[in-house]
C-alpha cells in the first residue's frame, strides 16, 4: 500500500524501519544489513529524509548514527499509516 505513496523502494523501506521503531538507532551499513539494500542507495535516501526532518543525526565518535527525528510533525500519523497499510498487505496476502 505504501508503494502508490512512497515510490522509492529504498525509501520506503527506511521509513517503515524507523516510522515503527523511532528509539531505533543505526549507522549506513547496519541499516544496509538489516533492509538489505546497498548502503549507497540507503546513503542517498537518508540525506533526502534528514532533509526533510523525519531523520535526525547523531554523531557518535566518527561514526553519523541516523534515529527518527520524535519531534517531527507528523510522526505519529505515519506511524499510523505504516502499522495500517502492513495490516492490509497481511490480510491481501492470507485471502
């Protein structure tokens, strides 16, 4: 469902991990492992995200740590939208 919202594959992978998980925390190459996409690619969608303010960075030591941004304006509604639009792709798949 998202797919009609979010037409980057990359992208939308990123927000569904951090939309339903904003305490988590990950650098490039952990969030590459954990979505299984290139991290070049997760680069490019995380820079567009942080400019956009869902994404926020933390540096710890040399490393850029990327986390939701809890203060975005609409977190919770996309929140919403990502649990939604998975519980109707999980129902689609089982009829």
């Amino acid at each position: 469902m998202l797919e009609v919202f979010i037409t980057s594959r990359v992208r939308r992978k990123i927000v569904v991990v951090y939309a339903k998980y904003p305490d988590f925390k990950s650098h490039v190459r952990g969030l590459a492992k954990l979505i299984k996409e290139d991290p070049g690619n997760i680069q490019r969608e995380l820079k567009r995200l942080v400019a956009a303010g869902f994404i926020k960075i933390e540096k710890k030591g040399g490393t850029n740590l990327y986390a939701a941004n809890k203060s975005f304006p609409i977190l919770r509604e996309l929140q919403a939208i990502v649990i939604k639009s998975q519980k109707i792709s999980k129902n689609k798949k089982d009829n």
